[in-house]
C-alpha cells in the first residue's frame, strides 16, 4: 500500500500528495508525461476544493438573508438552497477540506457578505449585515439549522 493519504479516504489531500510524488520521479523516461500529469491531478483536487469553498460562500449569503432581510417571500427559496448546499458539502468536504474552510472562513464569510449586499433590496437590511462572521463552520455543516433574526 503507498505511503500518504488514501484516496477514499481524503481526494484532496490524495490529489495534494500524488503531485508531490509525480514531482520526485526520475524524469529521464520522457513517454511519461509528468508536468501535465501532475497539473492534471493538482487540478482536480483544487476543483473540489473550490467547490467546497463555494458550497460554504453560498450557505453563508443565505444565512445572513434569512437573519437580516425582512423579506418573506424568498425564505424557502434561501433555505432550499442551503439543503442543497448542505448535501454537496456531505459529498465533497474531507478532513483536509475542513482544515482549508476553516482557514480561509473569514474571506469566505467576506465574499458571502458582499453578495448578500447585492441580493437583499433593502438598503437597511444590506447596512446592517456584520462585519464579522456571526456563524461557525460547525453552523454551515449542521443539518436543519438556520439563524435567526437579530434582535
């Protein structure tokens, strides 16, 4: 069995180490090619790994529509797009991807406010968004859970 991560077990981190390995070979057999084959696999890891980070953004905008907008109409429609956001999420996050949300989840959260902004109608909802992540990563993962309005 080779050393590092599995690749049921993590894809991402699989992807992260493959590449280092492909990296070390001996490069005086030139029918593989190496340099693409280790963009390829670098590639699809960073896929999934931008996917997770863009299942995390979209849960976050809704979560601040639902909390700040009075609006009642789009509710169910916000909260139909967190389910769906939820379960992409159970299908792709590892323990790897959770490690890279949890370090890039304060950018996260500042993309998601800025889209929030543009979405809510009401200019007093969009200037009362905080500035600072009022939710966890533990919020975004739980199922069934969504905030509610500040009082």
């Amino acid at each position: 069995m080779p050393d590092g991560p599995r690749y049921d077990d993590d894809f991402y981190a699989w992807t992260k180490y493959q590449a280092d390995v492909l990296r070390t070979l001996r490069t005086d057999d030139n029918r593989f090619d190496r340099d693409n084959v280790v963009e390829e696999i670098e590639s699809l890891g960073n896929s999934q790994r931008d996917a997770v980070r863009s299942q995390v953004r979209r849960i976050l905008e809704h979560f601040l529509k639902l909390a700040y907008s009075p609006a009642p109409d789009p509710r169910y429609g916000w909260m139909g797009s967190i389910v769906e956001a939820r379960a992409a999420l159970n299908d792709q996050i590892s323990e790897t991807l959770r490690q890279d949300v949890e370090a890039t989840f304060a950018r996260l959260y500042r993309d998601a406010r800025r889209r929030a902004e543009l979405g809510l109608l009401e200019a007093s909802a969009a200037s009362a968004l905080p500035t600072a992540c009022p939710y966890t990563l533990d919020d975004v993962l739980r199922d069934d859970w969504y905030p509610e309005s500040p009082k």
